[in-house]
C-alpha cells in the first residue's frame, strides 16, 4: 500500500505509473490466455403457424423443429449451457489481480487550537502558563492503492481446467437432452400415423361386416341360409362397433400427445402427414409422394439388418447420456484433485 499524504508530485506520478503498468502487463496475459466463449447460433425456429399454414398440414421435420423450439427441458439446457460460460469467467476471475483503492478528505473551517505550556517557548514565563497553539493545515488529503495478485493456488488452477471440462459437459447435456426431444417428437408422430392407420382398418373391417350382414339378410329371404348365419355376422358386428369407438379415442389421445411433445395449445386442430400403409422401411425412396418427408427423415438414421459389432460401437459412442456419463466421471476426477490440491502452499 502506498500512502500519498505529503508525497511531492512527482513521486505521486511515478507510483502511479508503475501500477498502471504492472495492471497493464497482467491483464494482457489475462486476456490472451482466457479462451473465446461466445458462441453463435443461427438456428432457424419454426412457429406452429408456420409449420401447418393454411392446409393445417403437419410434417415430421416440422414436429422436430416445433419440439425443439418449445420445449423446457431444451430451454433449461441453453440456460445451463451459459452458466458454464459464466462459470469459466468466474473460475478466472480467482487469478486475477485484486486492486483496491481508498481516499479521504477533510476541510478544517477553522484549526484547531491546543494549549502547551508557555515554558516550552519562553523559559522565564512563570510555571503553570499556557499559551494557544495551532496544528493542522485548512486542507487535508488521503489516498491508497492496493494490488494484490495470486501467483500460484493449486485449487484456482484445477478450478479454471475444471470449468472447462463443467462447460463441455453442459454442452453434452444440451445435445443429449435434444436426442430424447427428437425421438420423443418422431415416436409420438409415428403413434398418430399408427393410431389412424388401426382407426382405418376398424372402419373397413366394421364396413366389411355391415356388406356382410345385408348379404345374409337378402340370402335369408331368398332361403339360401338360416336365421343363425344372420345373428352371426350381427354379433361380430356388434363386437367390432365398440372397438371402433376406441380407435377413434386412441386417435385424439395420440394427438394430444404429440402436442404435449410440441409443446402447443391442446385445442390446436392440425393433421399429421403420412401413410403408414404405403411406407417401406427397407426401401430407399417414398414409394408414395406424402411419404417423402418421413423417408427424408428415416434416411438420417437408416434401418440396419445387420448389427455389426462396428455399428454398435458407434452408436454407443455417439449416445449423448454415455457422453454425459464420461464427462461427469471426468469432473468428479477433477474435484478429486482439487481436494487435494488444498494441501498445497499458496503464493501471493
């Protein structure tokens, strides 16, 4: 700490100069070790108007995008993505310099008057007499600066690697966290394409035997068949009429699933796009034109007939929970170290 008061000027100059300096050479260093963490993002968000315009038409990479827009836990990952930004800076912020400065001021409208003894000034005056004394100036100035730096502390260095490693993580949480909304959004998109796709069949299977019925009961007339083949066909008809009601029930509960996926109104009336009955999952082209955009899709991760022991190690290597595993193994290493580094001097 360098106190000011009574300094001449040029003393004042120099002192000053030499911390802009030293300031100056560490912020320098600082600045071109921290690394870069602003990041760009030029994802495109796809509004749920946008994606069923006019025709209230939903496509599958549509749902993807409208999923991944909307939903918390992708949000939540973005916002967790940034802490670890922040938490980088922070963990730098530990090694930087600590300078503090102060600075006081007091103006004496009038000086203070103390009495001393008169012999102090006159040795003939006589014992016991005091005369008035002033001390002090009208105007008094204080000041101080103060720089400390850390030159080594074990756990601030295993702390800036480690909030890296924190970072890296996060960003493996995100890409994970965007794998499960991807694949939620195309199970429950496909359970809508099933679910009507059952709806069709029970109504051509109820239609089937309603032909059925009025074919026996002409047969009946004509003498052809008895009354038994008539209750028959009456009975598998009422059979079929309950499960009918609950194909067009599982209908709108996969509906309201997929817009609990896309995070969209319940209310909101909108029809997906696809044919389950015309789709070939081995074939490498849409056989059907309203299938392009599922086949487009089913592409990015083709169908394997064949699990070959190399298929299945990159696709282990590329599941985003095994990666977060990897890095939250590698960070509990690091607040091993960090423990330990504890026990280690500090310089400052």
């Amino acid at each position: 700490t360098y106190s000011l008061n009574g300094m001449r000027n040029y003393d004042i100059t120099r002192c000053c100069r030499f911390i802009l300096m030293f300031m100056v050479v560490v912020l320098l260093g600082t600045v071109f070790t921290i690394p870069a963490t602003a990041q760009d993002s030029d994802s495109t968000v796809v509004t749920m108007d946008e994606a069923v315009g006019n025709e209230k038409v939903l496509q599958l990479t549509e749902a993807i995008q409208v999923a991944l827009a909307n939903n918390s836990d992708i949000k939540r990952s973005l916002l967790s993505l940034k802490v670890a930004d922040e938490e980088v800076t922070k963990a730098w912020s530990s090694v930087l310099p600590d300078v503090s400065g102060s600075a006081t001021y007091t103006r004496n409208l009038e000086i203070p008057v103390n009495f001393v003894p008169a012999q102090f000034f006159d040795p003939s005056a006589p014992a016991g007499e005091l005369v008035p004394l002033q001390f002090g100036t009208d105007n008094n100035w204080q000041g101080g600066i103060a720089v400390e730096q850390t030159l080594f502390r074990g756990e601030a260095f295993v702390g800036i690697s480690s909030s890296k490693l924190f970072k890296a993580a996060q960003a493996e949480n995100l890409r994970a966290t965007t794998q499960q909304i991807v694949t939620q959004a195309r199970l429950a998109y496909y359970s809508v394409l099933v679910a009507e796709e059952q709806l069709r069949l029970q109504e051509a299977t109820v239609e089937r035997l309603e032909k059925n019925l009025v074919e026996n009961e002409a047969r009946l007339k004509a003498g052809l068949v008895d009354q038994y083949a008539v209750l028959q066909v009456e009975v598998q008809l009422s059979n079929q009429r309950p499960q009918l009601t609950q194909a067009r029930y599982a209908v709108e509960q996969a509906y309201r699933d997929l817009r609990v996926v896309l995070g969209v109104p319940l209310d909101l009336a909108f029809s997906v796009q696809g044919d389950l009955n015309s789709f070939d999952i081995q074939s490498q082209q849409a056989m059907n034109e309203i299938n392009q955009n599922l086949k487009q899709v089913d592409n990015m991760t083709p169908y394997q007939f064949e699990q070959s022991r190399q298929v299945v190690d990159l696709a282990t290597d590329l599941r985003g929970d095994i990666r977060v595993l990897e890095k939250q193994n590698a960070l509990k290493n690091r607040e091993i170290k960090a423990i330990k580094s504890r026990f280690l001097p500090t310089l400052t």
